[in-house]
C-alpha cells in the first residue's frame, strides 16, 4: 500500500524576500523623514511656534473688517495685473511655437542639435518660478510692469511649450501621411495636416495658462514688477491690516472670475 501525501500551498501576495524589501524601503523612507525633520527643525523657536496661534488671531482681528474706501485706489493696479498676465502669456505663447514644434519629435528639423536646444528652453523656463524672473529682470531692466510682462511670458515658454510639443507628437500620422501622398511640401504638411489637429489643444493650453498667470501676477508687485503686488507690499509694510485684507479679498474675486472665465473659454473650444 502506497501512503500518498497531499501538501497544501499557501498563496501569497509578496515572496519572503519582496516582503523584506518592503519593510526595508518603509524603514529608510521613515528615517529618511525624521531626518529630513530634525534639518529643517534645527533652528526653528519653539516659543514662537508655540505663540502663533495667538498672534494668527491678533492679526486676524486688526484685518477686520476690510477698508471699502481703499478700493477706489486699487483699480489701476489691478488693470496692471490683468495686462501683465494677459501681455505675458501672449508674449510667451508667441516664443512657446517655434520651441514646441522644434521639440517634437515629428516636427523637428535636426534631432540632435535643435531638438535638446529647445527641450533645454522648456525645462530651463520650467524650474525657475516668475518671483525669481521677475527679480531678475527687476535688477536688469528697471522696476515696473515692464519686468512683470517679461517674467510671465518667459514663465509660460515652458508650460505651454511642453504640453504643445506633447499634443503635437500625438497627431494621427495618417492625416499627415494623406498630406505628403497629395505632394505637398513640408510647410504645407505641418499647416494641413498637423496645425489643424493641434488647434483645439493650443487654445486651451493658451486659456489655461492665462488663468494661471493672472495669480502668479498679483504678487510679482512684491519685487517692484508692477501690478496689486505693489499696493499689498506697501500695506504689509507699514501693518495697514484693513487695507490687506480688501486687497486680498479682490485678489480672490479676480482670481475666482478668471477661473470662471477660462473655464468657459475651453469648453467652447474642445
């Protein structure tokens, strides 16, 4: 008589070895973290940290309630911020084309030279915020909406950039390849067969960043680049609480309107 023996497997969801690793990973990472706390906490006052909520509510009261006669004097600025955002993301728009389609992999004219140049312009625009260009061109061309203008169109290279290098490599070839069989030229290629696919993507990248640029303008005034930053500079500095609060409360409606706005604009167009 054969004893036969049945071994029963049980299933699991990691090996021994992947479950390690994982402890592993969650140990560095926790370690990491405290680390990581101790560097940033190591010269912060506790007795401050400790006070903050008193002084937040101090503060919170002095802003209350907000100076309506001081809105008068605060329509000019707000137009400056509102054509700094809209000349900058125009301007930026303007230089953003040409970098996208020499990005793309199917438009470029040169991959090794002209394409890395423009990735370079892209993620070059990308890492520095509008705060530092706006520093910059303070310190290069003068305070004022100037500066302002320059700082958000070359902010804005780099966003619309890569979102319209992106939307133009996911084009269907085939609309492009029906183009080159009718013998057209390169030019008329990119015209018929690739601009017009793009087109809707553009505008909304265009609208999109245009939103995003009126909030990054209303502080640019912090540095002298014009605009309500300067107004809520000068409040901040000699603790005019009433003031801030009416200038952040119409930061906040213009900011909720150009949301609305832009919102409204990309769905008429996609």
């Amino acid at each position: 008589m054969t004893e036969i023996t049945h071994y029963s497997q049980v299933w699991a969801h990691r090996t021994p070895r992947k479950r390690l690793f994982m402890w592993l990973g969650w140990l560095a990472l926790v370690a990491l973290f405290v680390w990581c706390w101790q560097v940033m906490t190591e010269n912060t006052i506790w007795a401050f940290v400790a006070d903050a909520p008193r002084q937040a509510a101090d503060i919170g009261g002095r802003m209350m309630p907000p100076r309506l006669s001081y809105l008068p004097e605060l329509m000019v600025p707000l137009w400056d911020t509102i054509n700094i955002a809209t000349l900058g993301t125009l301007g930026g728009v303007i230089m953003a084309v040409p970098v996208a389609f020499m990005a793309a992999r199917n438009t470029t004219p040169s991959q090794h030279i002209l394409r890395p140049i423009a990735l370079f312009i892209i993620v070059a625009s990308r890492s520095i915020n509008s705060l530092i260009w706006a520093l910059l061109l303070v310190a290069i061309i003068g305070p004022g909406i100037l500066a302002g203008i320059v700082a958000i169109a070359l902010r804005s290279i780099g966003f619309v950039g890569k979102l319209l290098y992106e939307a133009i490599e996911e084009t269907d070839a085939r609309q492009i390849e029906a183009v080159q069989a009718t013998g057209a030229s390169p030019a008329q290629v990119v015209s018929y067969g690739i601009v017009p696919q793009v087109m809707p993507a553009f505008w909304g990248i265009s609208v999109f960043r245009w939103d995003i640029n009126i909030r990054e303008s209303t502080i640019l005034g912090l540095v002298g680049a014009g605009g309500i930053g300067l107004k809520l500079q000068a409040s901040l500095n000699v603790l005019a609480w009433p003031q801030v609060t009416m200038i952040l409360i119409l930061i906040l409606g213009t900011v909720v309107l150009s949301e609305w706005v832009s919102a409204r604009v990309r769905h008429a167009i996609i």
